[in-house]
C-alpha cells in the first residue's frame, strides 16, 4: 500500500485540517491523504512539498475561480508545477442556474498552467470517483515521467504564462465561434494521461 499527500486548496475555513481516503487502482490499493491549506503562502512547505496539488473553486463564485488562478501562479512560480501534479477542481456544478465561471474558463485557466480539469459536485457525488482515481493515476503518471525524464536527462522549453495564456485563450474563442472543442481542452481534462 502506498501513501500519498495532496495539497488541497479550496478557502474553505470549516473543513477539517486533513482527510484520508483509500483507492484501489489497478489492483493496488493506496491511501490518499488530503491536506486543507487555509493559508497556503504560509503552511506550504516548499522544501518538502505533497505529492501532488488540487485547487478547488466554486463554479458560482467568479471570486473563488480568482483565487483559484492566484494559487496556480503561486505554485507556478515557485517551481513547484514540473515535478508534481496539479488539478483544477470546478465544484457545485450542479447549480448550474447560479454558474458564474463557465466549462472554458477553467478548462482555459488548467491548460494555462499545464493542470488537469474536472468538474464535480461534492453536493450529488458527480464525478467525485472519478476526481480521486484521477488524482493517483496523476501521481503515479508524473512520478514515472520524471524518473524517465531524469535518465534521459533533456532539458525543456517551457513559454511564458502570459503567451501561453493568450493562445489559451484565442483557442477557447475559436471553440467558441466554430463549434469544435480544441484537442489541448480536451487532453486536460483526461485524468489518465499527463
């Protein structure tokens, strides 16, 4: 059995500190340990950072999305996005009459920062499964990609936030007047590849 340790920042003050679950994936079974950050600029530990990071905002709430987006650049810059997994969290998908951020721009905002993107509702249990199987198939992904990287030692180019924030975006406007979902939107919310 493995262990995992999750950073995930929702704002949420009520929540308890940390949470366990336990997953069986492809006959092994591993337990998933979720940390609530409330302050994350403060609690993070950058030295020993958690296997992999969820950022959870509230699709209703425009304000929770930007907070959101501050802690993906926060991550981001500090370096802490190659090595480790992130996924972007829509949740309370379910009020759909009261949605204030739309499908694109969270799937815009995780293509942005290299994350994935699910939508869920904690509320009726929508795609929660889904969101944890995701979130160790994530982990394991990244942590065989970077021993493959390690032996084969290249060295990546990575854009700048801002350029790759404005083809994200010029994309999402091309679905949007076409019709057609861009392939980069869709890979981002597949959990099973990185």
């Amino acid at each position: 059995m493995t262990s995992e340790c999750i950073n995930a920042y929702d704002g949420q003050r009520d929540v308890p500190k940390e949470q366990s679950v336990f997953i069986m994936l492809n006959g092994e079974e591993s337990e998933l340990c979720f940390i609530n950050m409330t302050n994350p600029k403060v609690e993070l530990d950058r030295q020993d950072p958690p296997d992999a990071f969820v950022v959870m905002y509230s699709v209703i709430d425009k304000a929770s999305f930007q907070r959101a987006e501050g802690e993906l650049a926060r991550l981001a810059d500090w370096e802490l996005l190659r090595a480790r997994p992130a996924i972007l969290v829509g949740n309370k998908v379910d009020l759909v009459r009261s949605r204030a951020v739309s499908s694109q721009d969270g799937k815009c905002l995780a293509c942005t920062y290299r994350a994935k993107f699910i939508e869920i509702s904690v509320g009726i249990s929508h795609n929660v499964d889904e969101l944890l199987v995701g979130i160790l198939n994530q982990i394991r992904l990244k942590i065989l990609h970077t021993v493959i990287s390690e032996r084969e030692s290249s060295t990546h180019w990575y854009k700048s936030r801002g350029v790759v924030r404005a083809s994200m975006k010029a994309r999402q406007m091309f679905t949007w007047l076409f019709g057609k979902e861009d392939s980069k939107f869709k890979n981002c919310e597949n959990l099973h590849v990185l």
